[in-house]
C-alpha cells in the first residue's frame, strides 16, 4: 500500500472531490457548507426521496450514486467521520423539496419557514449501522419530523464476521458495501411511485436477508495522516476489517485465495446458523441470489477478476449461482487493499413480503435492472440465465465453432489440417522438396537455439534481457510442432506453411518481437498464397523470395521502423530487398564468418546462391547495428554510458541466425539428394 498521496493534507479535500463528483452529472447540485448533494429537478414520479450518506474516504459513496433512480441526496462528513446532524437535515430538507415551493427565493435550507409546504416529498435515510451514524442521523430526522416531514430509515446491518463476537448483540452488525445495493433497489422502487410505508417495510426485510464480509490485506492510509494502523505482516490477511480501518474479527496466514474466498462464502452462509439435516439455512436449496463483490480501494483490476472466479466457483459447490453478478469499487476505505462480498437472498425477501392489500411485492431483480442516471453503478441488465447457471464449456464449444466457421475456406488458416493434394499440387511443382523445407526450418530453429546465450548477452547491455529466451521459446516452439507431426510441411501447401509457422510464433514467442514475425509470416503466407497459381511451370526458391518485399510492406504499415533505427529491420529489410542477381563477396565487415558462410555452387542454376546473398545482407545488416544508438522500443529509454560500445541489436542478430539457420539446414537436405 502506497503512503504516498497527490494531497498530503485533508483540509479541503472532502469539497473539492464532491465538486468533481457534481461535475459529472449535470443534474448534481452541491450545497457546500452542508456538503449535501441533491439532484435537480427532483423525480416527478418519485413521492418519497431516497437518501444516505455518511465519513468521506468512501468514495465514489454516496455522491455518486445520487441520480433519477437511485438517491436523490446525500451528505459528506470529513474522511471516516459522520455527518453532523445540521449537515444531514439540510439533506433531508433538499431531498423533501419538490420544486413547487409558492416562495421560490426563500432559501429552503436556512429558512425554516419556507419548509412548510404541502408539497414536501416523503424521505426515506439509509443509515450503516455505525454508533456515530445512527446518533446524528437519528438526531436529524427528530427534527426533520418536527417540521412537518414523513420520514424513516433503515438501518443497514450486513457484516456477519462479528456476529458471535462478544457484544454484538447490543451494537449489531456493522454496515458494509451491501448499503449501496440497498441504495439501488429503494431508489428504482422510488420511481415506481411507492409509498414510504411500503419503503420502510421492504428495506428492513431486504436487510435481514443480505449478509457481506470484508477481507484486507493492509490498512488503509488517511492523506495527511502519519499513522496508518498497525500493519500486517507480508503473508497476513484481516478478516472482516472494517469500512474505517476497524479491526476485523481476526487475522489470518494467508495461503492462498481459494481458502480465503471459502472461509468468507463460509461465514456468510453459515451466518444464520444451520437448519435440520446441515443445510445452510441463509441459502436455502434452489433460492435466487445476488452476487455484490465490492473492492476496497485498493486491489488491481486483474486480481478482482480473478476473485470473482474463484467466488462463483466456491459458491458452485453450494449449488448456488447468483442470478445477478456485480463487481466494483462501490464503497472503497480509500486505498485499502481488499474486497467485501455480500450475498442477497432474493428468494427470502419474496418469501417474507407476500403481496397484501397494505404492502406490494418487492421485484427485486427487476428493481436492480430498472435504468438510473447515477453515473457510479454498474451492472448488466439484460441476458442473464434464468437459473443463473452459465453453460461455460458450452460457450467454449460454440466459439470454437464460430472460430472454425469463420476460417472456413481460407486456406492458410488451416493450422492443424491437411491438404492432401497439396504435394502433388504445389511441391512436384516447385523446385525444391518438402523435405528440404523441413530440415531447412529445423536447421533455423536449432541455431537460434546454439545463439540463445548471445541474443540474451546482447539484449543485457541495451534491453530487459529477454530477447534469448524470446526466440528460444519460438524455436522450441516449431521443433515441437514437427516432432509432434502438428505441423507436416509435406501436406500443407507453401502458403499454409508460412501461416501456420505464424501463428505458432504468434501462440509462443510473446512480445514486440513475437507479434512483428506473427505479422511477417501472416503477410507473407498471403503473398505466397496470391503468387502461386496451376497454370505456373515450375516454382523456384527465387519466386518465393519474390513475395519476401510484400510481406515486409505489410509489416511496415505496422510499425515505424526502419533501416538505422538498430531494430530488427536492420537485417529484414535487406534480407527481403537483396537483389536477385549474382551474389557479391562472402567477407563480412567484421573480418569473421562465425556461422555465416557460403558456398552453394551445387545449384547449378544459382538459385542457392541468390538466396545466400540474401542471408549475407542480412547479416551485415545485423552487423551495421554495432555501435547504433538505438531509435525505437526500451532500449531508447536507457541511460547508456558515452564509452560503452553497443553491440549488435539482439533482433537483428537473431533475424540473421534465422536466414543462415535456414539456408544451411536446407542445403544439408539438398546434399543429401544430389
């Protein structure tokens, strides 16, 4: 947890976030000496205005939930600390306030008198079950009601890790992120048009059967303040912390999230205690639920997802599979590195609120998925399984299917199938044998994988080291296709060949490196495809170095690299541009052939040769990078001393293995069958 903050002071800092808030929406308005936001005009359709609020530090709760459909106000006390009850009843007095008040330049907030209207809407307050909370709340509405105001609250209790503690029963549970849940199902039922009666009643029911639990793994940090709490150690966890850096009911070795995710499912389904035959009675068998996970402030984005996975799965093993998922930072503890999960028995609250003449349902799901203009709430509407079970394999299978459909007809994408026809088709037609190919592509694998130690060397000095391993893991890649006969050169047309040696590359290498050759090979494999064609004599090796210039074309649309920037394209470029004459001197500029030499004069045509020029100007591409100060990708932002000499980018390098590799492995075939 980071104790670094933009603001290092508090002061102020509570206005200024509820201005961005209201900047949001302009339908927020902001009274700030009572740090209440309203929305403005009020619902016509709503009688009774939903409020809440509370300790700043909670954000985007509540001011981000205000909107036609949810809140109509709420109100800010400092961070952690509660709303004074003067703050609060100038809430109430804004959220009570139609719009139709016969005295418009009265000030409704100081001027008492202007209150008194027989058009003041009915208010419901959402109070967490905090002692500081429910004291000045509760001061509010007394004097609320004195002045003429309907008003009632409910009192959100969902934290079932304190439960059996020892005094518990006098204060309750402590309210959590499961009141912003609360906060979306009265404020949908607002726009309905119901009564505040019916708010009360369906509000308390839907509280005695919602259960949350909170985890952390650090202590939030306050800005401006030196202490943080006690902290935990590197492989500690807190179980059931609460929203103001309350201890929670204990703390824990943590293992592994697994066992963590099903200690909290455990204690929210065991929250009520067990019925006959062991059965949780909080969930009973075939119940509708609701999943509300909730991030604390301060867990990324990847591990919440990989949270809810492991919530759904340990939920699964219960039989229970919400019908509506959430997942947000809805209440945070500012930057708290934790979650809260809360369930809701959907079935339970229709179970306890049967319809009569007095109290109407309470449609939960639909309550959920009633549309609000809040900006801070999430959640899909629509879609959900009627049962909540997600056939997952299912889906695989289908997009699997799609994927096939969708590749069907083209012929280079055919990564595992075969063409029978293509040797006789393609191969007998080119002037070089499949076999060839293989022992060709095998030849290039195994020097980048005699080179690996040096591209890693070189990648050292200039980059993040990886460039060996990179390559390698290509390489390694291919070998195994081949050994596996996932990849059989002799029945795949040349086009599919190059594609499918793409998309493995694609599949295994990662990186920048990796996605350039996916692009390469892809291109390439498109150009191979368009060059040949039946009415074609015969195909030579220089017909396909011909499509090499395409290839590199496409690539280029992809990336601004170029020749001089020490990139890989050192050694492309000139690799797919060498002309398609006789070759010029095998010396290189080093004065060393190392694994670069050429003698190829068993081609009696000079195909050989052509192509060994071809790998020697990729190699003194690679070469010329020696010493270049390099112009694109991380390398670019390292700090290189004046007298360090560079050697040659390890991309290049390890493009020029790849030719020579290649070349030689080829030939070696080619000797064979002389």
């Amino acid at each position: 947890m980071s104790l670094k903050h933009v603001y290092n002071s508090s002061d102020g800092l509570v206005d200024r976030s509820l201005q961005g808030a209201v900047a949001l929406n302009p339908s927020l308005r902001l009274h700030q000496a009572s740090k209440s936001v309203y929305v403005y005009p009020p619902s016509q359709q709503a009688k009774t205005s939903i409020i809440s609020g509370g300790g700043a530090g909670h954000e985007p709760a509540h001011a981000s939930y205000i909107g036609y459909g949810m809140l109509a106000a709420s109100v800010s006390g400092e961070i952690f600390a509660s709303p004074s009850a003067k703050q609060i009843l100038s809430t109430i007095r804004l959220a009570a306030y139609t719009g139709e008040d016969a005295h418009p330049r009265r000030n409704t907030i100081t001027d008492r008198s202007a209150t008194y209207s027989p058009h003041k809407k009915d208010v419901l307050v959402v109070i967490n079950n905090y002692t500081g909370d429910r004291l000045n709340f509760g001061l509010a509405i007394e004097k609320a009601r004195a002045e003429g105001i309907r008003i009632d609250s409910v009192v959100v209790a969902d934290d079932v890790s304190l439960l059996r503690s020892e005094g518990s029963d006098l204060v309750g549970p402590r309210g959590l992120a499961g009141n912003i849940l609360i906060c979306k199902i009265l404020g949908a039922l607002a726009e309905r048009g119901s009564s505040l009666e019916n708010f009360k009643r369906a509000g308390d029911t839907l509280v005695s059967h919602l259960a949350s639990i909170g985890v952390g793994l650090e202590h939030c940090h306050v800005p401006g303040n030196n202490y943080s709490g006690a902290a935990m150690g590197e492989d500690e966890c807190e179980v059931g912390l609460g929203l103001h850096n309350e201890p929670g009911v204990r703390r824990m070795k943590f293992q592994d999230s697994v066992k963590l995710v099903d200690e909290m499912i455990g204690k929210i389904l065991r929250s009520r205690g067990v019925v006959d035959g062991g059965r949780d009675s909080f969930i009973q068998e075939g119940d509708i639920t609701v999943l509300f996970v909730n991030n604390l402030g301060g867990m990324s984005q990847l591990e919440m997802g990989a949270i809810m996975t492991d919530i759904l799965a340990r939920l699964a093993l219960s039989d229970i599979h919400p019908l509506r998922i959430y997942s947000s930072s809805f209440m945070t503890s500012l930057n708290a590195p934790g979650f809260s999960v809360s369930l809701l028995n959907v079935s339970a609250v229709h179970r306890t609120t049967r319809p009569s003449a007095i109290y109407h349902p309470i449609d939960v799901l639909g309550l959920l998925d009633d549309p609000t203009e809040a900006h801070s709430w999430i959640g899909i509407r629509r879609f959900w399984p009627v049962d909540g079970q997600r056939d997952w394999r299912g889906q695989q299978r289908a997009t699997e299917r799609t994927l096939s459909l969708m590749s069907l007809g083209n012929g280079t994408s055919k990564a595992k199938g075969t063409d029978p026809s293509a040797e006789t088709t393609y191969w007998h037609q080119a002037d070089v044998s499949p076999e060839s190919v293989k022992k060709g592509i095998m030849g290039a694998c195994r020097a980048v994988l005699d080179e690996e130690a040096l591209l890693t060397e070189y990648d050292t000095i200039v980059g993040d080291g990886d460039c060996g391993t990179t390559f390698s893991r290509g390489a390694k890649a291919i070998l195994s296709a081949i050994e596996t006969q996932q990849l059989e050169v002799n029945k795949l047309s040349p086009g599919q060949l190059v594609h499918c040696v793409g998309e493995i590359l694609e599949d295994n290498m990662g990186g920048t490196i990796g996605a350039l050759f996916a692009i390469f090979f892809t291109a390439w494999s498109s150009a191979i495809t368009r060059m040949i064609h039946p009415s074609m004599a015969s195909i030579s090796p220089i017909h396909f170095m011909d499509t090499l210039p395409d290839a590199l074309n496409s690539l280029a649309h992809h990336t601004p690299a170029k020749p001089g920037d020490r990139t890989i394209m050192d050694a492309l470029y000139p690799l797919c541009n060498a002309p398609v004459s006789s070759p010029g001197s095998s010396e290189s500029k080093a004065g060393s052939k190392s694994i670069f030499a050429y003698d190829y004069q068993q081609d009696q045509d000079g195909n050989l040769n052509l192509v060994a020029e071809a790998c020697r100007q990729a190699h003194e591409g690679a070469l010329s990078t020696k010493g270049m100060k390099p112009k694109l990708g991380r390398a670019v932002y390292v700090q290189l001393k004046e007298e360090l000499e560079l050697p040659p980018d390890p991309g290049a390098w390890g493009v020029a293995v790849l030719a020579q590799g290649f070349l030689d492995g080829f030939c070696e075939r080619e000797k064979e069958d002389l």
